[in-house]
C-alpha cells in the first residue's frame, strides 16, 4: 500500500531548477534512503514533502490525499513527520517541553479551560505527561526530561528532535541527516533506534543520508538524485554497483 | 499646476531633511542590527550645537555645521563606546531598550541645560527668494535641499569606494566574516556611528534652520519620521533610507495640502503598513528565506 | 493535582490573601493615604498592562511597541459601554458595571487585536514593531478626530469605579489567568513559535493562527487594563495613549524579563515607584530614570528573571533547607 | 546560590517598598510655613506652559514673603511635574495633599490635567485656582475651582470681534492646532462669532500637536488670500507660522489668542503689525504690570509670557483669600474666594458663580517694532 507519493514534482527557484520531475513512492512500513552529492537537491525534496515549498509542479499524495498547498502543521497532522539537517529543538523548554508540544494535537482542551484550570485540564495534562515520557524513556531519555534542550549533549539532541517528531503520531517519518555530525559509535547506536522505531510504530521512514554505511546498512531502497533529478533506484546493492552513482560521486 | 508644484518643492524640503537623519539610523542598523532611538535626539543636539556656535561665537555658515557635525560625530562614538558596545552580545531588545534609555537621558538633559523654552535659531544662510514663473523657492529650502543631497552623494562614494567604507559593509554583511578578513570591527562600529551622527546633526541643523527653532523635544517627530522612512526603504540599505525619506517627505506634504492635515500622520503610517504588508522588508529591501 | 502542586497553590493562595489583609489593615487605619493607594491602583494597572504585553513579546517573542493603542481602544469602549449603562437607569451594583465594563473593554481591544493581528503577523522583528507603532498612532489620531468620544479635549464624566480592592483582585485573576495560560498546551504553542517558528510548524503547530491567537489575547487584557484605567482616572485624553506610553510598557516588560510574569510583576511596580520616590527631584528624575534604565541593561541585559518566574514555594524552601545546612553545620562544631 | 541573593534582594525590596509605603505618613503643614500646590508640565513637549506659570507663581510667592507673608507665616510654593499626562497629574495631586499637606492649589496648568484631576479636588473639596486651565468644564460643578484666565470662547469671541469690527475684515482662514484643545476651542468661538458679524470663513486648516512644517497648509492659506489668518496658538508654534508665512509673501493680517504672548521676543520682524487677544498689556502704565515685568525680567532674565503673568496673579488672588479667611481651612478659604477682587497685572479678578473670572476685559494687543503695543479693549457681553 502506498502511503506517500509524489509524482513528477519540481521545484524552480528564479531561473534555477532544484529539483526537475521528481518520483517517489513509499509503501507501508518501508525503510528508504534518499542520497545524493552536496546540492543534488535532497534537503529540497524534503522541503516540498513537508510543505515548507509549495512545488512549481507535480502532486504529492498523502494516504490518498493531495498534500499540495497545505501548511507544514496541516501536513504533519494528516501524518508526515520530520526532523532537521541542522537540528531544530526548542532550545529554551525543556527536553519534555520539546515533545509535549508536539503532542498538541492529542491534548484536548481548550483555551479556557486551560486558563482556568478545571479538571478536564488536570486530566489531559497527566495524560500528555505519562504519553511523553513514555515516548522519552522509547529513546532512554527519561533522565534529561527536565533539562533544557540546549544544554543536552549533540547525539541527545539529534535522539530528541526524532522523538518530537514522533510524538505528533506519524505514518511517515523523514528524517534530514540525522547521523550528521555523530562519531562511528553514537551512528551505530542511531542505526538501531532508528530500525526498532520503525519496527515499533509500525511506521515508514525516508531519510536523506550521506553516511553510506548507515544507509547502505539499514535501508531496504535507496533512491539517489544528482542536480534535482532520480539517476538510480534500487536495493543497496544494485546502487553500490551502478556506475551512474559513482560517476556523480566520484566525477568522471 | 503652480500650487502642485510648490507643494513638490516643500515636500522635497522636508524630504531631504528626513533622508538625511533616516541615513544615520540605517547605517547603524545596518552594522549592528540596532535600532538607534537616540538618533533624534543626536539631531536635536546637532542643532543645539549649531545654535550656540552661531549665536555665542559668531562662527561663519561653513564652519557653524562642521563644528556641530565633527562634535556630534564625537558624542555619537562615545554613546556607542558607553552604552551599545557592553550589550553588543546581549539580546537585542536589550540593546533597545538601552537606546531608549540614552534617548530619554539626552532629552532631560537637553531639558536641564538648555531649559524648555524654543531658541529661535538664527538665519544662518542668506535669504532670498527666487521666482520661478509663479513659483517661489526661498534660498533656504534651496541650500537645505543642495546640502542633503551633496552629502548623500559624499557618503555613497565613501561607502562605495573608500576602505573604511568597503569595511563598513562587510561587516554590515557579515561580522564574523569580516572579523576573519582582518577588519577591526570595534573601529568601523565607531566609524558608522560618527558618520551617522554628523549627518544627523547636519539633519538636525538644517531641521532648525528651516522650522527655526531647537528645543529639547524637537528630535522626537522627525526621529520617529525618519526611523518610518528607513523601514519603508528597507532598514540596512543606505539607498532605501534615502528614497524613503523623500517618500514621506512628499506624502506627508502632499496629503495635507490635498487630503487632510488632521490625518496626516495617520495617512502616512497607513501607508507604511500598507507597504509592508506587500513588501515585507521595505522598498528596497531584499526577501531572504530562511534556510530550512 | 499531585501534593506539590496543591502545596504550591495554598502558599500562594496564603501569600496573595495576607498581603491584600496588609493593605486592607493599612488603608482602614489611614497609615496608607490616598496617595499611596493611587500609586498603588495605577502598580497594578501597570502591571496589568505589563503582563498582557508580555504573552506577545515574552511568549510570543514578538516585538510589540503598539501596546498603548489597544488600551485606549479598551479604555474608551468600556467607559462609553459604562456611561451608556449608568444613563439608562438599570439599578446595577458598582461592581456588576465594573465587571461588565472591563469584559467590553477586553472584547473590543481583543477584536481589533484580532483584525490587527491578522495582516501584520506575517512580518517579523522589526518591521512588525514599526508596523504596530503605526496602528497605535493611527488609533491615537482616530480617537483626537473622533467626536463621540470628546476628540482631542478628551473624554469626560466616566464614574470612578475602581478601587484599590477590586483592582488588585482584578490584578491577581489576570496574573493567574496569563500565568497558567503559559503553562496550557496553547501557550506552549505560542512559546515554541518564540523559540523556532519552523520547527514549530513541523512540530504540527499552527503557526499563524497562534500568533493571532497570542495578539488578540494580549489586545484583550490591554483591553482590560485600559478599562481599569478608565474608570479609574473618570477622565481620558488620546494623548496619554500615545508612543511613549507604548514605549514605558514595552520596558517593563524587558526590564522584568521577557516571558517570566512574576518579572513583569516586580519590574512594573519598580518602574511605577520609581519616579513617584523621585519625584521631589523635579526635571532631574527623568535623568535618573533613564540612567537606571541604561544601568540595568547593561548589567543584566536579560532581565531581571530573565525566563525564569520567581517561585515564593521554591524560595520558603530554599531558606527552610539553608536552615538545615546552618544546623548540621552547627552540628558539626558541637560535637 | 547566585539566584537565591537575587531573590532575596527582591523581596527585601518589595517589603522595603511596602514599609516605605506605610512609613511616610502625613508631613502636613508646620506651623509656621503655609504651603501652596503647584502642578503643570514641566518636562516633555508642554514644558515651557508649566514652567512659565511656576515662574510667576514663585515670583509671587518671593515678593509676599519678601512683604511679611500671610501674618508673619512665609509661603511656600511646592511645584510638581505633570509631564502633561493626566496620571501623573493626580499622583501629583495626590502627593501635595496627603504628603505636603498644601491649603490649596494653583493648577493645573493645561486643561487636560486639570479635568483629570477635578473629580478628586472636588471631592476633597481643596481650594484651587488654575491660573492658565480653559476649557469650559473645568470650573463646572466644582465650587472649589476657580480660574483665573478667561476661557477660550470668550477669548475668540473677542478676536472675532475685533477682526470683523476693528479691522474691517470679510474675509478670514483659520489656521488650527488639531489636538490642542485651546486652539480648537478658541477656533471654534472665532468662527461663530465672525460669521454672525457677516465675516466669511474662507477656509480652515489645520496641524497636528507635533507638526513643524506648515508650508502645505500656508500655501493653501495664500492661494485663499483672506483678509485676516486667525493662528491661536503658542508661540513657539505661532513664531514658525509667521515666519514662514512671510517668506512666503503672504500679506493678510496674523490675528491670535494669549498663546501670542512673548512673541515679540524672537519673532519680532515675523510678527511685526499683527494682532493679539491678551490678558494684559506690557506698555501699560498700572504699576501692577511694569513692577511685575520688571521684577521677573530680573528673576528670570527673560520677558514674562501670558502663563507667568496668570500664574502670578493666582498666587496672589490665593493668598488674599487666605489672609481673608483668616484661617486655612478648605470651606474657608473657598467662601473668600467667592469674594475676590484682585487687582492684578492681567486685570481685575472677580469670579462669577461658576468660578470663571467675571467681565473679565479682554486686551488687543499690536506687535509694533519689537514691542507690544496695547490697542484696545473688549469686552463681551
């Protein structure tokens, strides 16, 4: 079953094409991997998947439903979650704030309520307090639940910034780098998470990498881009081999 | 046709003025992203200056705006030394607020030294008025006009090809940059807010030239003008601060004489929104995305 | 509600009640005159004032330097809705019109929050606050040309209805209301839009409609405030409300720590006191007002609380356990 | 630990505040010192109304105490800033009562602080007299306020009057400060009066409170070409406008309110042959006004304006009823009030039952050479 596709789109920036005719579709529960040299385009890919960028072209699906035009937060509530190259934590809240937030949408009271404090807000904010710890201790995090985000250690971070991005309940989850800046360790450690995630929230997983061991490690597909556009789609094995990939790699 | 000309005159006075106090605010921001509350009141004592200069010392026109500018340039490095450069690494609305601060300090201190009463300033230019078919353009509004745009030129080849101001604009692009090509940020900081300062003096002089009074309060409109006009323009962008200034200058004008008087600042701030709205960061300025 | 959280609520509950039986005492007995009480209702109409402006520039991490303008929208809304109501006769306790004064006041500051907030939300930083300058004055003007409401001669004969009773109880609801508003999942909302505006939205935020949500909540108790206000001077000119006066507010909040209440709360009446203990220096306590303003800021940029709120459970308990620390301490040398 | 001083600073200084509330209870008066309020604006932009009036007022206080006080006790005068915002006007109010403990008020100076502060004064039932404070309402339905100026119809009346009749005009432009309710005011009662003597208005613009550019409204005014231009204003906005209006060759007569006064200062070539509505004449021979003009040119080194003048007079007309009453009781010195009949410099003092001065004349005064030059009189009826 599909549960995310995009079919041809583009992306033009003034006269600069980022992204040309781009395909993707991802089935339930799938691990892919979505690699390319420094300025292929991926991160814009991301872009446009998640709404930051409205496509000049083409239709993103999402469990059936258009995605285009709608706004990050509209997205993420129809079920596509992410993370950031550059990590993205709410620096000043603390790692258990971090998540709450993005439990928002399970929260359910209104704003009155919540000013006055009746009991249905009691209720909801013990619900939410147990829901995210949960989630915290997922990632061994439960130790730092009330420690400001800027003040974790980097892997922590990158572990946090998943775990929000899992608290809005995701079908699809798209991680941007997330071993970027991790010595061989902490990937090793990130691959595992990474993999029983997945296996845990029953959920699939595109992630831009250029770690080749983590990628070549764990996804099942791996689509590689140069200058915006798909140049090879396979199992880890067949790109390892394909001579178009190590050509944008390596230069001719 | 006469009457609309006549107003195009006035407004280009008052316009100039505007553009040339709005260009302290813009470089300063420019370069530390601040926004220089004071900058009316570094006007106000421009003029104060110019006032004493030409009452008590009988000094001559030239040497009546250089004496204000170069001690106002002066008092304008020290504010930045004192007040600005500990909060450079603080959080910004810090640094406002401290503006604010050295803004309501220098108007009482005006207030106590020269009391509240106008001082009338003196003509300081020659005067006479010339015909033009129907229309007439008095000496002042001439000179004020010539002078604004003469030093707008000045400061623009400053800027553009002089060292110091090649080093006010990388580090306007980029500080830690700059800091890296070997320029020394503290002095180009101090450089700005010297050039800014004198030209808000000259701004402030002029200013009391034309409306012939300097009192301490009289920084307070045309700051908060000239600071509507460097945001029209695009804050940062010395250009922008220039075209803004006549923008206001001219609709400020032009909606008393046809509009309404009573709602003149109202039309103008109207319009700013209205410009922000469609261009969020001004006329001139640039939309920068942030990068995701 | 866990042990901690209801020991913390009867603590300040205790505190809130004997500082008001501390007022009450000294102004029954006259110790207090009514120039101390004025000082006081105008502290907490600051305050007030102060708090609302914080859920846009403290939460929000907007910079808001319109402030003055949807008080007056409150302040002239509640005292016409007020004059109306006692011109029509109805037999309502002073308390009731109050009450329904400052609702009014609220709503309409709160609606036109809502228009303004919409278009102009979408700009950021500075541009935002010039943009918010520009509506004030705009309201300023309006209110100087509008005849209804006295012009520019100003507004006169609003019944003096509040005290220093029922403003401080009003003080201590709004401090309670934006305190846990700040602690809902809707300010956690509009905080995580403070702190990364993207990662917000892809954390399933809706942005803009916080962002409205936060201005209009923050016109609202403007709203407020400005209808204490109004009934409280019986007499409203639109030239109080102008730049400056947005300006005053905009440093209390900073000067109190942008997002910290109890902040806005200790730098209001600081600020407020302040020029009052000044006063008999004449022209020379504007001087020393900014002085200390420029002092504060650069030894303590952030603030005096910074973020953090100044917790009175947290502080008994810090001096119980500093006790016990001398005692073990005295302990120790005994034996 | 670092956070815990802090914390405790603060309460200590919230307690502080709050025992330094509780400490500083009522000075009141001593016995030998009678104590007189002042209020108006003395930073900001309406600095120079509030100082001005302080200034005359303590000229007065200065020359009564100098003459022996009231029965050998000396005046003091306590002056405190408005910075014309009504908030601080009634903590200002609030102070000279509960904490200087004054017997009565001069202020305040500007009408919008006055307004603000009536309520209470009323309540208080505090005798007050505003030297400068026009608008209408100030004096209605409070026994205990009186003025000392005339108000602002009644002064546009008088100029109208004067323009229409005296001048011989037609034809008039109005040039009005929009949010300055005395220009708006004295505007209106203009415009009324010169309509009904069969003047035509030819046109009216207007200026904001901060406006220094005029040329877009006196270009409109010129291309009008009316008889007379009627300004009221103050001077340091007036000044501007003449000056300006004769760069521009603009040739109908200036006519203006008491603002005018001390425009002859700095203005003199600007203001040269144009009229004003005034409270008194400096030229004048009565010893009241040359002793007063001498004795603040020496205090001050400056010549008097209208507010100082006032300001002066009210300090007088106070202390006349004090000595009256006999006593310092509020209902005391209110009913001698009631009864004044000052000669002073801007004329004699008489209040009607609202408080307003009664018949008060209104003098025209001509700018002529630098000086002032006293015209006529006028009184309305």
């Amino acid at each position: 079953m599909t549960v995310l596709s995009a079919k041809n789109i583009t992306m033009q920036f003034g006269g600069l094409t980022a992204v040309d005719q781009f395909n993707l579709e991802l089935s339930a529960n799938e691990l892919v991997g979505l690699i390319g040299p420094n300025g292929a385009g991926k991160t814009t890919i991301f872009n446009m998947l998640t709404g930051v960028y409205v496509p000049t072209m083409g239709e993103i699906m999402l469990n059936d439903q258009s995605i285009i035009k709608k706004t990050p937060h509209e997205i993420v509530k129809l079920g596509a979650s992410r993370t950031f190259q550059n990590i993205r934590l709410f620096k000043d809240l603390t790692a258990l704030e971090n998540v709450k937030i993005a439990y928002h949408n399970f929260i359910d009271y209104n704003m009155i309520q919540g000013m006055f404090r009746t009991k249905k807000y009691w209720d909801e904010e013990k619900k939410a307090q147990e829901e995210c710890m949960k989630l915290l201790d997922i990632f061994d995090m439960g130790e730092y639940a009330d420690t400001l985000a800027k003040n974790l250690p980097y892997g922590q971070q990158r572990k946090l910034e998943i775990a929000r991005a899992l608290a809005s309940d995701p079908k699809v989850l798209m991680l941007d780098e997330p071993a970027a800046g991790m010595n061989p360790n902490e990937t090793a450690e990130l691959m595992e998470t990474i993999h029983f995630i997945r296996n845990k929230f029953d959920i699939t997983v595109l992630l831009i990498e250029h770690d080749m061991k983590l990628v070549m490690g764990i996804c099942e597909r791996i689509i590689v881009v140069d200058y915006g556009k798909t140049i090879a789609e396979g199992t880890p094995d067949e790109i390892k081999n394909n001579s178009d990939v190590i050509r944008a790699y390596l230069g001719d | 046709m006469n009457l609309f000309l006549q107003q195009l005159i006035n407004g280009l006075n008052v316009g100039s003025i505007y553009a040339l106090i709005a260009i302290g605010y813009t470089m300063v921001y420019g370069i530390i992203k601040l926004i220089n509350f004071a900058h009316g009141e570094i006007m106000m004592f421009g003029a104060y200056f110019a006032f004493i200069a030409a009452t008590s010392f009988h000094l001559p026109v030239w040497a009546v705006l250089l004496s204000s500018m170069v001690i106002m340039a002066i008092i304008g490095v020290a504010i930045e030394f004192v007040a600005y450069r500990p909060l450079r690494n603080a959080p910004r609305l810090s640094a406002l607020i401290t503006a604010i601060g050295v803004s309501l300090f220098l108007q009482n201190l005006a207030l106590i030294i020269f009391k509240p009463d106008p001082k009338v300033m003196p003509k300081i230019f020659p005067e006479t008025i010339y015909k033009l078919g129907e229309i007439e353009i008095s000496s002042t509004t001439l000179i004020t006009i010539g002078l604004s745009l003469f030093f707008m030129v000045l400061l623009d080849l400053y800027i553009r090809k002089t060292k110091q101001g090649r080093a006010m604009r990388a580090v306007s692009e980029d500080k830690d940059a700059a800091i890296l090509m070997g320029i020394n940020v503290n002095r180009t900081i101090s450089l700005t807010f010297a050039v800014g300062s004198a030209l808000g003096a000259l701004g402030g002089v002029l200013y009391s030239v034309a409306y012939i009074q300097v009192y301490p309060t009289m920084g307070v409109m045309p700051g908060l003008k000239a600071f509507i006009a460097a945001v029209l323009g695009g804050i940062g962008i010395i250009p922008g601060a220039m075209l803004g200034g006549f923008i206001i200058g001219m609709v400020e004008t032009m909606t008393k004489a046809y509009l309404s008087t009573t709602w003149a600042d109202a039309i103008v701030f109207a319009i700013l929104i209205i410009v922000l709205l469609f261009k969020p960061t001004g006329i001139l300025g640039k939309n920068t995305r942030e990068k995701v | 509600m866990d042990h901690i959280k209801k020991k913390a609520y009867l603590i300040n509950t205790i505190a809130v009640v004997a500082l008001y039986l501390v007022f009450f005492v000294l102004i029954q007995t006259k110790t207090m005159n009514n120039y101390f009480v004025g000082i006081a209702i105008m502290t907490c109409i600051m305050i007030i004032m102060a708090m609302s402006l914080n859920i846009v520039a403290g939460f929000l991490g907007e910079m808001a330097l319109g402030h003055a303008g949807f008080m007056a929208i409150g302040a002239y809304a509640s005292a016409s809705f007020s004059m109306a109501l006692i011109d029509s006769g109805l037999p309502l306790p002073q308390l009731v019109i109050l009450i329904l004064a400052m609702i009014v006041g609220g709503i309409v500051a709160g609606i036109f929050g809502f228009l303004i907030g919409t278009p102009t939300l979408r700009l950021r930083g500075d541009y935002l606050g010039i943009v918010t300058i520009g509506f004030s004055e705009i309201i300023r003007i309006f209110f100087i040309n509008f005849g209804p409401t006295g012009g520019a001669a100003g507004l006169k004969g609003i019944t003096r209805l509040v005290n220093f009773h029922n403003v401080y109880w009003v003080t201590i609801i709004v401090a309670f209301l934006i305190f846990t508003l700040g602690r809902s999942k809707q300010g956690r909302a509009i905080i995580s839009i403070r702190e990364d505006e993207i990662a917000a939205e892809a954390a399933g935020i809706p942005t803009t409609q916080y962002k409205v949500l936060a201005f209009s909540l923050a016109a609202f108790f403007a709203g407020v405030g400005g209808a204490l206000y109004a009934h409280y001077q019986s007499f409203l000119e639109p030239s109080k409300f102008g730049f400056m006066f947005s300006i005053e507010m905009f440093v209390i909040v900073v000067l109190g720590g942008l997002g910290s209440i109890t902040g806005s709360i200790i730098s209001a009446i600081v600020l407020t006191v302040l020029p009052e203990m000044l006063r008999s220096f004449a022209e020379y306590r504007l001087l020393v007002y900014s002085l200390v303003l420029i002092i504060m800021m650069i030894f303590r940029p952030q603030g005096i609380f910074g973020r953090t709120e100044f917790s009175l459970t947290a502080f008994i308990e810090s001096l119980i356990q500093r006790k016990n620390v001398k005692k073990s301490i005295g302990g120790g040398e005994a034996s | 630990m670092k956070k815990r001083v802090v914390s405790v600073l603060l309460v200590v200084m919230f307690t502080a505040s709050i025992f330094a509330f509780a400490g500083c209870s009522t000075s009141g008066g001593s016995a030998d010192v009678v104590k007189l309020g002042f209020i108006g604006p003395m930073t900001g932009d309406a600095a120079i109304y509030g100082s001005s009036a302080e200034e005359g007022a303590q000229l007065a206080v200065a020359e009564i105490n100098a003459a022996g006080g009231i029965d050998g006790k000396n005046i003091e005068l306590v002056a405190y800033d408005s910075k014309a915002d009504q908030t601080e006007a009634i903590n200002a109010y609030n102070r000279l009562r509960d904490q200087d403990g004054v017997v009565a008020v001069i202020g305040g100076t500007l009408s919008g602080e006055t307004l603000a502060m009536k309520d209470i004064m009323v309540q208080d039932n505090m005798p007050v007299l505003s030297p400068t404070a026009t608008a209408v309402e100030v004096t209605q339905a409070a026994p205990n306020v009186f003025r000392a100026c005339f108000l602002d119809d009644y002064q546009g009346q008088a100029a109208a009057n004067f323009a229409a009749t005296t001048l011989g005009a037609k034809t008039a432009a109005l040039l009005i400060g929009t949010g300055n309710p005395y220009s708006e005011g004295v505007s209106e009662a203009f415009k009324a009066a010169f309509t009904a003597k069969g003047g035509t208005i030819a046109g009216s613009e207007s200026y904001g409170t901060a406006d220094k550019d005029f040329s877009a409204q006196l270009t409109k005014i010129k291309e009008m070409n009316p008889d007379v231009v009627f300004v009221p204003d103050y001077v340091q906005t007036v000044g501007p406008i003449l000056q300006k209006a004769k760069e521009m060759g603009i040739t109908a007569k200036f006519v203006g309110a008491d603002g005018w006064d001390g425009v002859q200062e700095e203005y003199a070539d600007a203001a040269q042959g144009n009229y004003f509505t005034n409270h008194y004449a400096a030229d004048s021979p009565s010893e009241t006004v040359q002793n007063f003009i001498t004795a603040y040119k020496k205090e001050y080194d400056k010549v008097p304006n209208s507010f100082a003048a006032l300001g002066y007079d009210a300090v007088y007309a106070m202390v006349e009823a004090i000595t009256a009453a006999g006593s310092t009781d509020s209902a005391d010195i209110i009913t001698a009030l009631k009864a004044t009949d000052h000669a002073g410099v801007t004329g004699t003092l008489k209040f009607d039952e609202e408080g307003n001065p009664k018949d008060k004349e209104v003098t025209i005064i001509k700018i002529d050479g630098g000086q002032l030059k006293f015209d006529s009189t006028v009184v309305n009826k």
